[in-house]
C-alpha cells in the first residue's frame, strides 16, 4: 500500500516537471518563431530598398553618376550595388511613379527626385522593422537564459532518469540504459539555440538624407545624366497616355 502511494506520487511529481518543462519550451519556440517571421517581413523591406536602388542606378546610366549620387548621400560605396536581386523591371513601385513636366528634361528631374522620395521612405521603413528585430532577438535570448537556468536539461534529465520507479514517460523518454554520451547527446539536441541577427543576413540600414535636404544636388545630377545621356535616357523610359513618365 505504502509503496503504491509513493508510487502514484513520484509519477505525479514526474508528469507535473515534463508538463511544467514542455509548457515552458513551447513558450520560448513560439516566441523564436515570432523572431522568425519578423525577420522575413525585415528581409522584404530590404529587398524593396535593394529594387529601389537597382531601379536608381539604371536611370543614372553611368557608373561615374552612380558615384556621384553615392557621395551626394554621404555615402563611401554605393549600397547594395553587387548584391544580386530581381531585376528592376520588376519592381512596381518605381515603375509607377508618375510625373508630369513641360518637357521630358524636367520629367525626368523629377522622376529621379520621386525615386529618391520612395527609396528614403522605404529605408526607414526598414530601419524600424531592423531595430524592432534587434529588440526582439535580445528579448527571446534573455527568455531563453532564464527558461535554461530554470531547467537545467541534463540535470532534469537525470533527475527523471534516477527516480526508482517504473512509468512509461521512462520508457518513452528516457530508455533504461543511456550512457552519460548518450544523456549529453540528447540535452544537446532538445537545446535551443540562441538568435543573433548575424543569423538572417540583413544589412544595417542606410542612413539616408531627408529628399528635401539633397533635392538640389538631385535636380542638379539628373540634369547632367539627361545632358549626357540624352538618347539613352528616352530609350529607358516610357511615356504614359497622359504624358506621365513611367520608369
């Protein structure tokens, strides 16, 4: 009788520690997962910046411009120039950008100031979500400090593993017979691994210039691409119904 009370006992305490455990981890596995899915709504931000730019530096024509549209954002190389992408053809948001002006010259000032426009307001779109993946991995790895040092895998492991009665978690779980490898073996595989941004491969965002602070340094560069490029220019561009310039 006595043994069938401690019996019934320790299965309670065993069944209430893998109940409290597996709760617990799947708390932290929802939140990386979370994680997860922020990263993938930062990456298409990124990749709505890299298209903008794509679509930037096939309106400047020339390398030289590219350069010189690079040093007017202060920056040292032009950013995401070799990264590959998909083709700036492809890309709508640029492509629809509609500008009306008294001759093509000036359509295509404003054009290149309207692009600009749609790339300053795309990076600081991803520059939020960036900065909110940064808070989010810092707030999953300190969850999962805690979660491990308030269960110590292996220690669990172990402690399950000793208790001198036979349940089925023991077989289910356990086994009869792991070596101390084996125990180590499976604490390394049931481990969570922390999240570093390292992981999703995202760039710092730009740190771009406000459109009005670079609008005459713009307007000034696209008069000169026009000036120089003019036939190319035409070529790539396309002209609306209502005499929009469609990019």
């Amino acid at each position: 009788m006595q043994d069938d009370i401690i019996g019934a006992l320790t299965q309670e305490i065993k069944e209430e520690i893998i109940e409290n455990y597996f709760y617990a981890r799947r708390s932290i596995e929802e939140q990386i997962k979370h994680v997860h899915e922020l990263a993938e709504h930062t990456a298409k931000l990124e990749d709505e910046c890299c298209d903008c730019l794509s679509c930037i530096y096939k309106a400047l024509t020339e390398p030289e411009f590219v350069d010189e549209f690079t040093h007017t954002l202060g920056l040292k190389n032009p950013p995401y120039e070799e990264r590959p992408g998909r083709d700036a053809d492809e890309h709508v948001n640029l492509r629809s950008i509609k500008v009306r002006g008294l001759t093509q010259r000036a359509k295509f000032r404003r054009l290149l100031l309207e692009a600009y426009r749609s790339l300053y307001t795309w990076t600081s779109q991803y520059r939020k979500a960036y900065e909110n993946l940064q808070g989010e991995c810092k707030a999953v790895n300190h969850n999962l400090k805690k979660f491990e040092n308030d269960y110590d895998l292996l220690t669990l492991l172990r402690f399950l593993k000793d208790m001198d009665v036979d349940f089925i978690e023991k077989k289910h779980w356990l086994g009869d017979n792991f070596t101390p490898e084996e125990m180590a073996s499976i604490e390394s595989s049931l481990s969570l691994k922390p999240i570093h941004m390292e992981q999703f491969r995202l760039n710092p965002p730009l740190s771009l210039p406000e459109p009005k602070k670079i609008q005459r340094q713009l307007s000034a560069l696209a008069e000169c691409v026009y000036s120089r490029c003019t036939d190319r220019i035409k070529k790539l561009i396309q002209q609306g119904p209502a005499g929009d310039i469609l990019l």
